[in-house]
C-alpha cells in the first residue's frame, strides 16, 4: 500500500492510495494513512483509491462491504474517487465493477474506469452527480487539446458495453477461468497473490529469471506481461497472466504446464 500526496490547481489536495494488497490490515493501513495525510493537509481534499494489478483488493472489497462502508463513513467530508480500472466487467450484478458489487455506488463521487482493459477498446470515463465533473471537461489535461476518440473505438466500446450487460454468464466462465490458473499455478508452487482474480499474477524475487521464464512461456505459446521494477510495486518483479471469458479449459491448462516446464535459470542471482 502507498499514500502519495499532491494538490489540484483548485489548490485541493490530492491523497492518492495505491492498495496492492486486498487484506484488511491493508485496508486499516490506508485508513490510518488517510488519517495522517487529513492531519497534514487542510481539507477540501481529493481520495484516490486505487485498487492497483487487480492482484487483490477488489474481490476483497466485494466480500468486506462493511470495511468498504465504514471507510467511506470515515472521510465523509472528502470527495472519495474509485478507479474501476481493474473490476469494470469483472465485479457486479451489471458487470459495473467494485462499487456495484460493494452496494456504495451512491457513496462514491466519482467513478472513473477505462476502456483499454475489459473492454479492449482504448479511452475511459469518469462519472459523478456533482455539478462538478462538468470542470473536468475544461481542466483535465488527457481531454484538453486532444483529439476525440474514433468512430471505430467507440462502436467496439459500445458492442463491448453491450455484450457485458447482456451475457453475465461471461463474467462466471471469465471467474471460472481465472480460478482454474490460479489453482493450477499455486499448486505448481508459484507465489501468486492471496486471493484470485482474472489477472493472475507470479511473482519472481529475480528480475533476470523473470525476464527468462518470460521468453521461455512465449516460446511454449503463453504470452503473458513481464512487469519489473521500477513499474511493479515492490523490488520484485510479476509475471502477469490475464485471463479472459473466451480462454478454453484446454488453453488454461496449456498455460499451466508451460509454467510446469520452466526451470530455474542459472543466471539468476539466488535469492
Ligand atoms: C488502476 C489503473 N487505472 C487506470 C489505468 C489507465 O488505463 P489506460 O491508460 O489504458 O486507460 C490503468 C492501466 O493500467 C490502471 O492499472
């Protein structure tokens, strides 16, 4: 978990939570941070929560609704922002993510999430009641001087927009996928996160190994995102499988022994 600081041109400050883990002390930790930056920081201030790797806070928050609730209970006088990067699709009823799957919709200010993940498109959304999401069309730098999305990106959002609300059952076999690598790859003794979720992270303590295992999975015909330092959250690097609701059984099991084959590397400094 990181708390990172900063301030809006409106001169509000801006208390950003990184959560790369979904435990409860973890929870308790952004509180206290939270509590810290407030004491710091005159308010108006900004949340930002960030449910970061989609490694595990967000299905955690989908079973802890009421650390979700007394969270938010906490800094009612803030603006809470939630960033559905990682669970538009994934989590609720409608597939709108951890606020729907955590019943606080109404609770949040503003919800923003972005098309490049589930969706496969590119571009994103940033929704809210207050009057003043109408000051993120003349102040964000993304929406300033920047060309509109396309007519083809934004027709292949929609049918993906449409597909998600009328087929929940791709949200089950995308879970169902998800559980069968993360079963499959625990058991082979790989350190995965402590919860499941569809993007299915190792992590390697040795970033040359990880850059081996790396190639070594491409060459057996698994593809999966090397993130190393300084872009993962710790010194260690992650090998991260993304796992989709159009992924046979036969094809998971495919990634699994590809996993199952790799060695460790002799180039790779021991731990
Ligand atoms: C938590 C989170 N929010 C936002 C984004 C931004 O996504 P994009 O720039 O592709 O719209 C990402 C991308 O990885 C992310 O992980």
């Amino acid at each position: 978990m990181a708390v990172g600081g900063g301030g809006d041109a409106a001169g509000n400050s801006i208390v950003d939570i990184a959560v790369n883990s979904g435990d409860f002390d973890t929870l308790v930790a952004a509180v206290v941070g939270l509590a810290l930056a407030w004491a710091y920081s005159a308010p108006p201030f900004r949340l930002k929560l960030n449910g970061w790797w989609g490694n595990a806070a967000l299905p955690e928050f989908n079973t802890d609704t009421p650390a979700v609730r007394d969270f938010f209970a906490a800094f009612g006088g803030g603006l809470l922002l939630v960033d559905e990067a990682h669970s538009l699709g994934m989590l609720g009823d409608h597939g709108r993510g951890v606020t729907e799957a955590a019943g606080v919709e109404d609770d949040v200010d503003f919800i923003v999430g972005t098309f490049s993940k589930s969706l496969g498109a590119i571009g994103g959304y940033c929704v809210s009641n207050h009057p003043q999401l109408e000051a993120v069309r003349f102040a964000i730098r993304s929406y300033i001087f920047t060309a509109s999305p396309s007519p083809s990106v934004i027709a292949s959002t929609r049918a993906a927009l449409r597909l998600m609300q009328q087929r929940p059952e791709l949200r089950e076999r995308l879970w169902d996928n998800a559980q069968r690598l993360y079963d499959g790859l625990k058991a082979l003794g790989f350190q995965v996160s402590p919860q499941v979720s569809p993007v299915v992270a190792v992590t390697i303590k040795d970033r040359n190994q990880a850059i081996a295992w790396w190639q070594e999975l491409l060459q057996r015909g698994a593809y999966v995102n090397l993130v190393m330092p300084p872009a993962s959250p710790t010194s260690d690097s992650l090998l991260r499988c993304s796992v989709s609701a159009a992924h046979s059984n036969e094809q998971i099991d495919r990634i699994i022994d590809a996993f199952a084959a790799l060695q460790p590397d002799s180039t790779a400094a021991a731990d």
